[in-house]
C-alpha cells in the first residue's frame, strides 16, 4: 500500500498508517510541478530585487532587517539552527512522522514556494525510516510549531540527532546510511519548514485515534462488567435512545447491545437501579464520540491546508496574515483531554461498584481476606491516575504568551494541548485495564450464560492477567493490557 499525498485529500486514516504503521508515502507528480511553478514565481520576484518577508528580510520582530542576496541560504541556516532550543523527552516516533507527513502534504500545494527537492527528502526520509528527534518542549503553536519544526528539519541539513529504524544516531549518519543527502536550504525554504500548525495537528490526529481505541475498549470493559454485575438492559434499548437525539449516546448504546447479544446475565427488570455509571454510560461514553468527530473534522482541514507565512498566490501575489496558528486544532486538544478523562473517571466508579460486590468471604477476590488484599489496591492504582488527569486537562489554549518583542502575543500552545492529551489518553488506558482484570476476576471460571463478547474480553485479559490465585504483582500486567488496548487488539 502506498500513500499519495496532494496537498488537499489527506486522511486520519493515511496519516496513522504512515506513521504509525510505517506505510509508504508518494507525492502526487502533479503537486511536485505545482511546486515547481510557485517556486519560479518566487525567485522572479528575488530577481526583481523585491523585499519578502521571510525571504529576504529577518523573522519577528526583526522583519525590518533586510538580508543581501548573498547571504539569503545563510539566513536560512541561521533560522533553523537558532530555533533548534527545545528540551525535554524526545516526542514519540509516530507524531514526529505524522508531522513529517503532514508538513510535505501543505508543501506539495505550492503556495508556499519550496523546491520539490525539499518534499523529495521528506519522504525519503518517511519510506526510509530517518526520523528526527524532536524534544517535546519549545513550540508556542503560532508562528507555527518553530522549535519542534526547527529539530525535524535540522535532520534535513545533517544535523542534530535522529532515528533510523528505531536506533538513535547523528542525522548526518541516518541519511547517509539510508542513501539520502543532506539539503542546503534556498530562499524562504527554512522558513517554510518550520512556520506551520504541523506538530499541534500531528498530535491531534493520533489523539483522535487513540481516542477512538479507548472508546471501543471503553464500550467494551462496560459491557463486561454490565453481565458481572447483571444490570438492567434497558439503559441500553434502542427505543430509549431513540427519543433522545444525541449521536454518540445512540453509538455506544448499539455497540454495548452487540456486545451483550446472547446474554442471560442481563435483567431487563430496572429495579434495583444500577449505578450511573452503567446506566448513563452511553451518555458519558457518548460525548466523547461526539468530541471525537468534531475534532477529526478540525484535523482533518488542517492536514490539508496551507499553514505558513508568507503566502504566495498562482497570480504572484504575496499575502501576510495568521495562517500558521493552531488556535482550532489547540482547542480541539483541550476538549479531548477533557472528553477522554470522562472514561477514566466513570471507568473508576464502576471499579469501586465492581469491587463493592465481592462477598466478604472473598473479599476483593482474595482467597483468605486480610491475610491477601486481592485486587483491593487496583482501585489505588485507577484513583491515582485519575486524580493526575484532573490537574491535566486544564486548557492549555487558553494560557497568553507575549514573545518577539510583543509582535507575537498570542499563541495556542497546541503542541503542548497535544502532549497532555497523550498522557490523559495514557492514563485512562492503564485505568480501563484496571476494570477489565477486576471484572475477569469477579466472573470468575463460571461463564454460564454470558456473551461471546465477555468470553472472547476475558480470555483476552487472561492471557495477560490470570485470575487470582493469591497475591501477586500486578503493576506490570496492567501495564500490559492498557498497550494492547491502545494498539486495538482488544475484543
């Protein structure tokens, strides 16, 4: 399979399995004469001796210093060395590609009047698997993501760090070692490079994907503990959902009542009420469907939008303006963060529901209570996850900034909007596992009238997490299921 990116039709679903999977990518040919077009106008106008922004001119606050064309590929060089300051853990490998990916699809428009040399690297780079180390500190997400733009083309130049099929070495060495060279940057192509919403929409489209899992395993981990606890099936019934016209209620109420065909644990009687968090789970799991097709769609745009500054137009017109600031992807974050928390913390309160039930002479599933604590402590484990999502979905778009003498006085902040919503997406699957192995564990070996689903989720988890059979360590199969759930191999 390959991946043809145009600048205009890139999918989620191209932009993961390019990053995530590691499937190959072309750039149309009719994109790469569109570059080559815009490219032309460009030095035209150099050759005229025109004043450009970016082009010809210093960055910022410095925009009325003009550069001699002599040193027009040392001021690109200059650019992307001095914006090369991040810190912190190196981003994950797949974002970094993503962004890779979503920067040459902006580039193959034209507008913003690179060589095609320049996209030509980016997918080698992509096909060959030379991905930069890009710390995750540093972008304000405006004036597009410059630091961490800045690392991923200081890579393109030789320079810096990077990954070559997973081992870290010197750029130089990875592009050497995968038959590529180095590039020299021309006018304006630095600039380029860095001046995007690349890295902020890079994070938001692997958040709406693991978003996405969690929700199904949401959906799943729910239906078991529905039949360990035997709830009332008319939380779930299609003619209850039906008088309410939300969407994503109505979703995860049809994937719950697919799990929980063929059934006999599930009462259709409603008294006892079951607790919220099983009866109004479709609603709590349905608004994060919701976020999640409001924010694809936000990605989605961006990935195939033009994201720099300056712009230049097929009649050579050159136009100033915003385009690299994240504000809509940023926001899209932020209500992810807070959206997918939502799991974590309803997923929690089935948890003590769950663990509540356990009769007192196998309290906790020990099999001699108070000389075991069973599953007791898993509850501490989800509690303590939970607790760190609450101080992790503060809307980091909303925080001002005032950098570059006071030109830039507001920012996004979308890269690190993206950043808490891996972790809150993190969190929430080590929280789901908790509730998975403690429902696998009250079942128990009697799977007498359950479902297929609760058969084939359990044996999953078991292969994982055996059930108890005296204490033991745990932390590492949690740890365990929560990755299975975020590679989407959970039933």
């Amino acid at each position: 399979m390959v991946v043809t990116a145009d600048g205009r039709s890139l999918t989620l679903a191209d932009a993961i399995e390019v990053a995530e999977d590691g499937v190959a990518v072309k750039a149309s040919p009719n994109s790469l004469k569109q570059m080559e077009r815009f490219r032309s106008l460009l030095e035209e106008k150099l050759s005229r001796g025109e004043v450009v922004y970016g082009v010809n001119t210093g960055f910022g606050s410095l925009s009325d210093k003009v550069v001699r064309p002599e040193n027009l590929e040392e001021l690109q060089l200059n650019l992307i060395r001095s914006h090369s300051a991040g810190v912190g853990s190196p981003l994950p490998a797949e974002v970094v590609r993503a962004a890779m990916l979503i920067r040459l699809n902006s580039l193959l428009n034209g507008n913003s009047a690179v060589r095609k040399e320049v996209a030509e690297l980016i997918v080698g780079m992509l096909n060959r698997g030379v991905t930069p180390l890009v710390p995750e500190f540093g972008s304000l997400g405006a004036s597009g993501d410059l630091v961490p733009s800045a690392h991923m083309a200081l890579t393109m130049l030789g320079e810096g760090k990077a990954y070559r099929r997973g081992t870290l070495m010197d750029s130089s060495r990875a592009l050497s070692a995968s038959k590529l060279k180095p590039i020299k940057l021309r006018a304006k192509e630095g600039l380029s490079l860095i001046n995007g919403t690349q890295f902020t929409t890079a994070l938001s489209c692997v958040a709406v994907h693991r978003g996405n899992l969690l929700l199904n395993a949401a959906n799943s981990a729910l239906s078991v503990t529905a039949e360990v606890l035997r709830a009332c099936s008319q939380s779930f019934d299609e003619r209850l959902v039906g008088v309410k016209l939300d969407p994503g209620q109505g979703f995860v109420a049809r994937e719950v009542r697919g799990h929980l065909k063929g059934s006999r644990r599930i009462r259709s009687e409603p008294v006892p009420q079951d607790p919220y968090s099983i009866r109004c789970a479709p609603q709590v799991h349905g608004s994060l469907k919701d976020a999640l097709g409001f924010a694809e769609r936000i990605t989605v745009d961006e990935m195939n939008s033009v994201s720099d500054n300056p712009v230049l137009l097929e009649d050579g017109s050159v136009l100033h303006g915003g385009n690299f600031h994240a504000q809509p992807v940023a926001m899209a974050l932020d209500l992810m963060s807070i959206s997918i928390s939502y799991l974590g913390l309803i997923s929690l309160a089935r948890i003590h529901y769950l663990l509540s039930k356990t009769p007192p002479e196998s309290k906790y599933m020990a099999s001699k209570p108070g000389l075991e604590s069973g599953l007791m402590i898993l509850e501490y484990t989800a509690t303590a996850l939970s607790n760190d999502n609450a101080k992790g979905i503060y809307p980091q778009s909303s925080y001002p900034a005032n950098v570059s003498g006071g030109i830039e006085d507001h920012a996004s902040h979308g890269v690190n909007a993206g950043v808490k919503c891996m972790q809150v997406a993190a969190n929430v699957s080590k929280i789901l596992a908790v509730e998975l192995v403690c429902a696998s564990n009250i079942l128990g070996s009697n799977e007498s009238g359950i479902s297929e689903h609760a058969m084939k989720a359990s044996a999953f988890v078991r292969s994982h997490s055996p059930l108890l059979r005296g204490d033991r360590v745990q932390g590492g199969e949690i740890e365990k299921i929560a990755k299975e759930i975020l590679s989407g191999n959970l039933p």
